[in-house]
C-alpha cells in the first residue's frame, strides 16, 4: 500500500478530523482514509447537464415537462425583410 505525508495543515483542521474520527469510532488515520477512498469514488459519477439540473430544482415546483416539450402548441413564422436588415419571428400560443 502507498502511503504519503501531509504537511502544514491547519490545527483547526486537525481538530475537527480528531473531533470526526471520534464521532464514527475511527483512527485519525482511518477517517482521512475514509475521506480520501469517498472523494475519489464522487469523482467517478458522470455530471449532469445544466438543463437536468435547472429541470431537477422545478421538479417538485409544479413545473410540467409536457409543457417544454410540446412545441406543437406554438405556431411560428419568421419574416426576413431583403431591402433591411431587420427580421420578425410571430409566435402564436
């Protein structure tokens, strides 16, 4: 097994590990073992979009995903004017 030293850390962060390992009957050494092996295994989680995550916080809000979804609903129509440079979308719901 591999094994490395971790110098200059803070005497609060010492504490609160010794104070951590105490709560769940562990070594210091043990909890920041434990601590190290569970921030390598988050890492290995695929992320999720920024869309699933917005979706995600108005999920429980009402917020219907039909209604995202359907684009049927909208009629659109975009007019290009050719002697300016100004264009208009027209959506109907």
């Amino acid at each position: 097994m591999a094994q490395f030293v971790v110098r200059n850390i803070e005497n609060g962060v010492k504490d609160r590990l010794q104070r951590r390992a105490r709560r769940n009957g562990h070594s210091m050494e043990e909890e920041v073992r434990d601590i190290l092996r569970n921030a390598v295994l988050e890492e290995d989680v695929p992320g999720r979009g920024l869309g699933t995550e917005i979706a995600a916080i108005f999920a429980d809000n009402g917020m219907d995903s039909s209604l995202m979804n359907d684009r049927s609903r909208y009629e659109c129509s975009f007019d290009a004017d050719a002697s300016t440079t100004r264009s208009h979308r027209y959506c109907l719901a």
